[in-house]
C-alpha cells in the first residue's frame, strides 16, 4: 500500500463508476498500469465490492429507525441464531452487534410507520431468544455515510 493505492481507493470512494482511464490520468500512468493496481487492491481486500448509493425517499421508504435490541442469552447457539434471523430480513440495512446496555443496534428502512410497526411486532418480535427491544425514529440524517478517512502517509503492510 503506497501513497498512490492511497489516492486510488480515495478516488473510487468518491466516485466508483470513475473510469480506469480517469483514474489512470488522474495518477499519471498507464491506464493498463492502473487496471493492475486496481485488480491488486480488489484481490487484497482493500476493495469489497462497488455499489450505487440510492435515494430511500426515492423509492418509498420514508422510515428510518433504530432498533436496540438485548438477548436474554448470551451463548454462541443463540447469537448465530438471532444474526442468521436478522440477516433474513429485507428492511434491515444494516446490524451492529454492540458493547453496553443493548447487544445490538438494529438499522431499518420502512415504507411507513405502519410497515415499521409490521417488522418490529412480525419480524423482529418473532426471533426467539430477544429479551427487550427499543426502537428509535430517525428525525434526520446529519452526516451521510461517505465511506473511510484514509491515512495521509500510508502504514507499511506485512506484504512490504
């Protein structure tokens, strides 16, 4: 990882549909010279995978909340059990399994209030094994997921 793998993954951040030929200009080198970099950083595992970001409001979904939720165990059987549960359902975004007063912090994206009273009761409230759950209405989104801050100086890696 150098300084220009660095602005690569900056760059594609930004933007994921730039073009290898505007990544390849953008660093001063060959485009088939920034294909090869691009292809080792995706086989490193520095870049999982290329997504569009859509508009929720856009297509309907109107509610966002948080879910707090806390097991009522705390062994390998019924966490593997309630995260495969959790993985299963559409309008959750996103799952945190978290430190503190809950054991997970739950991320939904729902139609209504109604829709989100329907995964709350039906989806959640039907995975066994949850003791207490808190949901939480987002009023607004103050900062939007804009990906990582990558190091100015890159950190030498195993590899070199």
């Amino acid at each position: 990882m150098d300084a220009i793998d660095l602005k690569i993954l900056q760059m594609l951040q930004e933007n994921a549909r730039i073009t290898n030929v505007e990544l390849a200009k953008a660093n001063q080198m060959a485009a088939s010279t920034m294909l090869e970099r691009v292809r080792r950083l995706e086989e490193k595992g520095y870049i999982r995978a290329y997504r569009a970001v859509l508009d929720r409001r856009q297509l309907g979904l109107l509610v966002e909340a948080i879910v707090m939720i806390s097991l009522d165990r705390h062994e390998a059987g019924s966490i593997d059990s309630f995260e495969n549960r959790i993985r299963s359902i559409p309008e959750v975004t996103a799952c945190w399994h978290v430190t503190g007063r809950y054991d997970y912090a739950v991320h939904v994206a729902v139609r209504n209030n109604e829709h989100l009273g329907e995964v709350v009761k039906h989806d959640l409230g039907a995975i066994p094994g949850i003791e207490k759950q808190e949901t939480f209405l987002t009023l607004s989104q103050v900062k939007e997921d804009r990906g990582f801050v990558l190091p100015i100086d890159p950190q030498p890696t195993e590899e070199g």
